[in-house]
C-alpha cells in the first residue's frame, strides 16, 4: 500500500453503494502506479488479461472442436488441488487487497502491543498458549543460536532446532487454515445483526470479508507446493470445528476480545514468516532458495513473471502485518456504534510496518482524511 499523497490521478469510478477510497499499488513496466479503486469495479489495468495469456486461451480454445462435451468441460472446470478454474484462465475476481511495492516489503517490523486490560490479558494469554503448545506437538524449539555451532543442517533440523522445508509447509498450511476463520465469523455475525436491525454496518463486514479471504488465499498459494495427507486434512477439519464455535460463541460476547486475539495471533504469523524468511535468506532452506513463484501468487500479488518463493513469503508476511494493524485497531473502537476506518482506504506499509494500531482518536482523525480525500477525488472528477 502507498501513501495517498503519492498517488497519481486516474479516472475515479463511483458506485455509491461499493465506494472505496483505497492506496494500492501495482507494478506496470518497472515502475509503480498509484490509484484510487472500487471494491467492486476493480482497476481494469488490473483485472484484465495479459496479451500474452490471452493469446494463449484463444489458441487453447481454437484446438477444441466446437460442440464437443470436452470442449464445454474445459472451459468451466479444471480439478486441481487448489483450483477449478481452467489453466488457460488467469486475473484477479477476489476483493479488495493490498499489492506492495518492493520498498513496503521491507517496512515490516516484529511488534507486540502491551496487554493493559483483563480482555487484552486473556486475549494474548490464550494466544501465547496456542503458540506454545503448536510448538510442543511439532517439536519446534526456536533459538537465536544454535546450541552448538558445529551442528550441521541435518542434526538441527533433527533436533527441532531448525524446520525442514516439508515441516515449515505443514506449519504454515496448518495455520492458514485456521487464519482465515475469524474475519469469517465477525463478518457472519455482524452480516445477520445488520439484517436484524435493519441498519447499516458502519464498513465492518467488508473488511472481515477480505482479511478471510485474504488468509484463504494464502492457504491456496502454499496448497500449490504440497498435497496434505488424509490425517493432516483431519487435524485442520477437527481444529477448524472447534476454533469456529469458540470464536463465534466468544464473538458474541465479547467483540472487542475477538479482534485483540485476532491481533495478536497475527503477531505471531509476521514472528513466523521473520523467522521463515530469515532460514531462508541464510539458507538453511536450500530447498526454497530458488523456487519459483506459485502462478496463483504470480496473479494474487501482481508479482513480476520470475518471481521466487522468497518474495512471496515477503507479501504474505506484509498481509499479516495488515491483519495485526487493522484488528488492534478494530479492537480499540466500539464496535457498536464506531465506524471502521479502513472502510474506504488503508494505510500503506510505511504506517502499518512500524506502528501496531490506531487508537481511538488517530481512526477518527484518518475517516476525516479519508473523507476529505473523497470529496477532492469526486470534485476533480467533475471539472
């Protein structure tokens, strides 16, 4: 995300029951380009087709013969491990997200909020125990040295010291799958409370759309690299069933609990994605070092054609950092009567990298801006 006094005047397309005022950036010919976009009616730069991959649908179509059952078939489906759309299909139909640019890639820092209330306690306390107990049954002991500096790869890896590139995948696919859970929950309970009282939701529920979709996509990026067996996917079905109720249950009673715990489980994902970025960077992941970009991560993230595992751990690590920033943030508002800030706009990595929320009155002052930036961008419109 960019700063919005960077950002570049583009044709604005108002819907005004979709509006979005946002930062997103987007890499074109080397150089960034900075827009105001819809949620709802993308940047066309954006969604549209390469030529490239559009002249390779249009030949993959020709080679079919029209009125044939395997013609019809595969243009609507393609059975993969992460995917049924057909090979020949690439864009972006998912909502909004941020895209970074390779400097805001690097904005990311490690941050822990001080709990302060008996909430914020017990929010980071079942966090800290999660973490700790997700480390014990996956025998990961995390040092900053190795015990003894003779031991070679294979002894830390088989002491727990280090994690094996199949066991850092089983981490972050177990996490993912729970990851995108709670913006689910937030957005379904919130979703039938503006049904029951027949009023607006204040911008809520869109940005707990995302942050799941977002964590879904993750998951269907590293589903690309490994297929899990029958009792990992059992784990996930019983951990996801369980973490569900007690997420909604709690959601109820307590929202602004839900979002603390929220932010500070996302503390920990930018913690691991460090720690996974930094192994790999020191190359104690030789498997990972010159991986290729999954092609679904290629789309998501606007990434360039060449590009490897690396960088896309640097983007899911930046979305982490966007869950941390925007779920303490949600977590210091009413969640009753207070609008969500980043319901027209987000900060960019600059803000969110190095700061771990807004309190209350820093997401009043930011809906003024954003609406003062609405009123500029429809006014030039018009002229």
């Amino acid at each position: 995300m960019i700063r919005t006094s960077a950002i570049r005047a583009t044709p604005f397309l108002y819907q005004p029951s979709t509006l979005r005022l946002s930062g997103t950036s987007f890499l074109n010919n080397a150089s960034c380009r900075r827009t105001f976009i819809s949620s709802a009616a993308r940047c066309k730069d954006e969604a549209l087709l390469n030529k490239d991959s559009h002249k390779k649908a249009t030949e993959a179509h020709k080679q079919d013969m029209p009125g044939s059952s395997s013609a019809a078939t595969s243009e609507l489906t393609k059975p993969d491990a992460v995917s049924t759309v057909p090979r020949e299909m690439h864009g972006d139909w998912v909502l909004f997200h941020p895209v970074y640019t390779p400097d805001e890639l690097k904005q990311v820092e490690v941050l822990h909020r001080a709990t302060k209330t008996f909430s914020d306690k017990l929010a980071y306390g079942l966090v800290k125990f999660t973490r700790a107990s997700f480390d014990f049954v996956s025998r990961y002991k995390h040092v900053e040295g190795p015990p003894d500096p003779n031991m070679s790869l294979e002894q830390l890896r088989k002491a727990g010291y280090m994690l094996s590139d199949r066991q850092w995948l089983h981490r972050i696919l177990f996490l993912e799958s729970i990851a995108g859970v709670p913006g689910m929950v937030a957005a379904t309970l919130r979703h039938l409370q503006s049904l029951r009282l027949m009023r607006r939701d204040s911008g809520w529920i869109h940005t707990c759309l995302e942050e799941a979709e977002n964590e879904r996509m993750h998951l269907m990026t590293f589903m690309t690299l490994r297929k899990p067996s029958i009792f990992f996917r059992a784990l996930v079905l019983g951990a996801q069933g369980v973490f569900y109720n007690l997420f909604f249950l709690s959601y109820i009673f307590s929202p602004k609990t839900c979002h603390r715990f929220v932010g500070h489980l996302e503390e920990e994902a930018v913690l691991t994605y460090t720690r996974c970025i930094a192994d790999l960077e020191a190359g104690r992941l030789p498997e990972w070092s010159n991986k290729p970009a999954p092609e679904i991560a290629i789309d998501y993230w606007r990434l360039p054609a060449d590009a490897k595992l690396i960088d896309v751990l640097y983007a899911v690590r930046s979305d982490e950092t966007t869950h941390r920033f925007v779920n303490h943030s949600l977590a210091n508002l009413n969640p009753s009567t207070d609008v969500n800030p980043f319901a027209l706009r987000e900060p960019d990595m600059h803000t969110k990298g190095h700061k771990i929320a807004f309190d209350r009155s820093e997401s009043a002052e930011y809906v003024k801006q954003s609406h003062e930036l609405l009123q500029k961008k429809m006014q030039a419109s018009h002229e």
